[in-house]
C-alpha cells in the first residue's frame, strides 16, 4: 500500500513531475521500425510522456522525434512535407531537420538571419531491434542505447510487436513482475502439460526472492514441483519499465515494455528473439500463437481486437469449462484485469500480502529513483548500458540451491552482439 502522494509520486509522467524526469533519463522504445516505413514516408503522430510529437525518417533513413507543434505559429508537423533531409510546415514552409535545426524559412527576406535563430523541440532517436528509440532527456549527447540482447542481434531474429494499453504503465509493470497471477488469471483448466505449467498452474502461492541488480531487479519466484525439486522463474526488472519473463524452453525470449503516453496510456511493447539464427515464418507464426502473449491488434491502429469496449469479448461459457477467465488471449486476459483498475489504481486501498513482494520492490526502487533523480543523482542504469546483457530463464532445481547462485547465472552478461 502506498499513501495517496506516493501513489501520485510513482505514477506521474507528464513534463516536469518527478517520475517523468526519471523517465527522461532513458532511452525509451517509442514505435515500431516499420512504421516509418521508407526515406521522405509520411510522418507519424507519437505521444509520450504527455508530450505531442511528431517522427519522420529523413531522406538518408534517420529517424526524427520532434514536437508536434511547428515552433513558428504552432500548426501540427504531423500535416509536414518530409522532403530532401527534413520536415517542412505546411503553413508557412519553415523546415527542419532530425536534429530540429531550421534549415528553410522561405516566408522571411532571404538576408535574415532569422532561422539560425529558431529551434525546433527535438529529441534523438534511434533504430535498434525493429523498435525507434527515444531519449526525451537532458543529456547530450544521449546515453548510448541499453545493450539488451535483442537490439544487438541481426533484425532478422527479432520479432517486435506494439499495443496501446489504456491504463497507467504502472499496472502493466506491476503484472509483469507479480508470478503469482499467471497461476489464476491466465489458468487453462482443461489443460494437463505434464511440465512446469502444470506446476504453475497448481502453485498458487510461489514464495519470491529478489535482488538489486545493476539494471534493475532479479525476481525469482520458486514453486515446489516435487519432494525434492522446485520450480523456479526468474524475471527480470529493467529500469525503468522492462521486464524479461522466462523464456519458452529452447525456443525464444521475451522481452516486454510499458512506455507511457501519458498518465493513464500506455504502449505496449513486447518482443521475442532468438539469439543464435534468424526467425523463420514457422517461428512467427508460433509466437503470434503462443497464448496470445502478443494481443491481436488492428495493425493500423494497435488497438487490440479484444478491448474493454466489447469486455475482452468475454466467453462465460469457456469461463465455467475451460478457462479461468473466460477470455481469449494471455496479454488480453492482463489487460481486462489491468485496464479493469482504472486509469490510475488507487494504491491507498490495497491489501498486499507475500505474493506482492516483488511489486512492493518494484515501487521501493521506482520512489529511491525519484528522489535520486530530485537530489540530482543520475539512474546508474541509465548510464551503463552493459548492465541491460542479461537473460531470463526458469528451471528445476534441487531443493537446496540457494537464491543466490541462481541468481549469479541470471545477472552474468549474455554474449550477443
Ligand atoms: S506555423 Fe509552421 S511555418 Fe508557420
Ligand atoms: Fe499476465
């Protein structure tokens, strides 16, 4: 339970408020490579952190972030010319390029100086694992990109996938890191693996470790699987608001991100990559069916399919027969309890007990940032990228291992890239 300032401290992200400045001191995954399709495409609208923007891709490929408000008048970039190395307002032409220098300013004499003069908000972006990154902070130059795994393999391993999420990011890290709802929430009851989701799906009650790391947090949930083994996932916690859930035997990793647009908006990022060859169209297609981890969404405007509009087009008949919820889909079963909250929850009023250790975490971590980032002490995480070369990963292990060698294997740097 947090008081109702500690609530408002954690999840305020708009310009200038203290989790925002935190925020602002990474590189966040901002839209998919793909949407900015080609050199000179049409411009796309992008909203993060409660600021309007605007990205384009340049003639030489570069990805830009600028405000969306032209900094003449004010008219919307998003309506620009993307031509020849920058994007030109239409209401009066002035233009700029990815670094938001004005480089045309045809309504003015051609012997002013003025466009020297006039900057445009811009932010730098890059292109790292099918994902456009932003760095919306202070620091230039920016940070270098977190080194995690899957920005550093070829694109052709990655999958990357987006959704709009209508709820604070908060809500979607806290149920990225709480192992204990997967027992109940995403249960298939008719289901018998005769593996660790069995054990997952009859544990209900995991008893978790959790330790600081350099990027985050280690979060080791453990189940007893038999007399002598136990069932063990460890979760990564990535500042500021990645998670890495254990990946599918042999298969790929996961990687998931809650960036938000706003207070109570957020983009959903999630991605799988094989570290060692590229994905084949068998691979896709067995990832988008995975459990519907990756949410089916309207692929022009990532809104997902199964909404709070239509209740997750919830099944009551499945719900008394084959699934806990009733709803189709893992990621849209998280949603309806996510965005079934409220915007912002009310933190004041919850009861938490030992399966909410690591979401208690979590928030200890995100309020020590907050007041670092006040006194001036920039996030160690933001500024040593080689602290993000790490895995999840589950496992049977003896009854005695201890936490801490575990652990060790999940916190040594993966070798990629
Ligand atoms: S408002 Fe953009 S050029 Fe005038
Ligand atoms: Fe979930």
């Amino acid at each position: 339970m947090l008081s109702q300032e500690e609530n408002e401290l954690i999840t305020r992200v708009g310009p200038g408020t203290p989790m925002g400045e935190v925020f602002r001191r990474f590189w966040l995954p901002a839209m998919l490579s793909s949407e900015l399709t080609e050199p000179d495409c049409p411009p796309v609208r992008l909203r993060l952190l409660g600021e309007d923007l605007v990205a384009f891709r340049d003639t030489n490929g570069r990805p830009g972030v600028l405000a969306a408000n032209c900094p003449h008048r004010g008219a919307s970039l998003f309506f620009g010319r993307n031509e020849e190395c920058g994007l030109r307002c239409v209401y009066h032409g002035w233009k700029f390029d990815v670094d938001g220098n004005c480089v045309d300013m045809p309504n003015e004499p051609p012997e002013s100086n003025f466009k020297h003069k006039v900057q445009a908000r811009a932010y730098p972006a890059r292109d790292a694992g099918k994902v456009i990154w932003v760095y919306m902070g202070p620091h230039r130059p920016a940070p270098e990109l977190p080194r995690l795994e899957w920005t550093l393999v070829p694109d052709e391993n990655v999958y990357a996938h987006k959704r709009f999420q209508d709820c604070s990011w908060l809500q979607n890290v806290e149920g990225e890191v709480d192992s204990s709802h997967i027992s109940f929430l995403h249960r298939s009851t008719g289901r018998n693996l005769g593996d660790a989701t069995d054990v997952v799906q009859t544990q209900g009650a995991p008893r978790f470790s959790v330790l600081p790391t350099d990027y985050g947090l280690l979060i080791g949930a453990q189940r007893s699987a038999s007399e002598s083994t136990d069932y063990w996932r460890m979760t990564q916690f990535l500042l500021p608001s990645y998670t890495m859930i254990p990946a599918r035997p042999g298969a790929y990793i996961d990687f998931t991100g809650a960036v938000p647009v706003d207070d109570d908006h957020m983009i959903g990022f999630t991605v799988a990559w094989r570290p060692d060859r590229p994905l084949s169209a068998e691979d896709v297609a067995k990832i988008e069916s995975w459990d519907y981890v990756y949410a089916e969404v309207d692929q022009r405007t990532f809104r997902p399919v199964r909404n709070r509009e239509n209740d997750y087009l919830i099944d009551r008949q499945v719900q008394r027969t084959e699934s806990y919820t009733g709803i189709k889909g893992i990621r849209d079963q998280d949603h309806a309890v996510q965005e079934g909250m409220g915007p912002i929850v009310d933190r004041t009023a919850e009861h938490l007990g030992s399966a909410d250790t690591a979401v208690i975490q979590v928030r200890r971590l995100l309020l020590s940032l907050v007041a670092d980032v006040q006194a001036g002490r920039e996030p160690y995480a933001a500024q040593h990228p080689e602290a993000y070369r790490v895995r999840s990963g589950d496992g049977m292990l003896p009854r005695d291992a201890s936490f801490e060698e575990i652990a060790r294997a999940y916190t040594a740097p993966v070798s990629a890239g």
